[in-house]
C-alpha cells in the first residue's frame, strides 16, 4: 500500500483532525464557536476550513491540478488574511499538516522501512506552503487595496458634506 493511498483511505479522519488543528489556532472562544457548530449556514468559516482542509489532502493525494489546489488554499487564506495573523501565523496551517502526518505515520513506517515516503509527500506539502504565500501575499495586497478605496470614499464623502468639494459629473457622450 502506497502512502497516497494510505492516505486517502483515512482521508475523512485526517482532514477533520487536520481542520481542528487549524480552528486551534484561533483565540479559545472563536474555536468554541467555530467548532461546534458545524452547519455551513450558521457558521461559514468553520465549514470553509473543514472544505478546505478535506480538498487539500484530496489535492495532494493526486498533485496534478495547481489551479484547483491554489482555489482550495485560497479559500482558506482569505479567511486567515482577513484576521490579525502574522504572515507566518497566517499559513502556518500547512506546516500543521506536517506535523499532523508525522505525528500519525512516522513511528509506522520508520518501523518498516518506508519512511522515505513520508518525506517525499512532505515535499508537496512545502510546494503548497509555497503556494501558500504567494496567495496570502496577494490576499493581503487585495485587503489593503479595499481600505485605501474605502478611506478615499470617506474623505471624499465628508469632503463633499463639509462643502469644500463640488460634485462634478462628467459628460461622457462628448467625448
């Protein structure tokens, strides 16, 4: 049996204990909440993360579609980036997959001789911290965008309130 398969054969347990380890990351009573409920409707960030964390070992198990698994990391980190995380805290949720499958599967497979799989998948894990990065980076590049578009529309509305800027419009049927 592959580690792949291995893998995908408890794929259900690992994403959920994968997921638990993310929410664990969150102050204690966001994890409460988060954990507990598990209907997406009542709590659409918690489920996201049990999604997410499900896609991306189903992503990794196959590694073949980029595309498909940057849109499941970035379901993930736009949560992350809209939080007060650190960068490093922000995607340290892929490293937790690290210690999460060495913590299930090393003492196994050093004891058989097959631990060189193990370090081998663990190469797909840091291609998808890298990935990681590159799409916390533009996910923060977007939410810094949004509050800058926000100021500009406060100051030019208060502007306009406090009488110091005329509403011009512009006819563009002219041009």
């Amino acid at each position: 049996m592959t580690f792949e398969s291995m893998l995908a054969a408890r794929k259900a347990e690992l994403s959920e204990k994968w997921a638990d380890l993310v929410l664990k990351t969150y102050p204690k009573e966001t994890q409460k909440v988060w954990s507990r409920q598990k209907d997406r409707f009542q709590n659409p960030v918690g489920a996201a993360i049990i999604e997410a964390t499900g896609e991306l070992i189903d992503h990794l198990i196959e590694w073949q579609d980029a595309g498909r698994i940057a849109v499941s990391l970035d379901r993930l980190i736009r949560i992350r980036a809209v939080q007060d995380f650190t960068p490093s805290q922000a995607i340290s949720f892929v490293y937790l997959l690290k210690k999460l499958l060495r913590d299930e599967f090393f003492r196994p497979m050093k004891k058989n001789g097959t631990l060189d799989e193990l370090l081998k998948f663990e190469a797909k894990v840091d291609n998808l911290a890298m990935m990681s990065f590159d799409i916390y980076c533009k996910s923060r590049e977007e939410v810094f965008r949004f509050r800058v578009e926000e100021v500009k529309r406060t100051q030019s509305s208060l502007l306009r309130k406090a009488g110091l800027v005329a509403d011009v419009t512009v006819d563009k049927s002219t041009d």
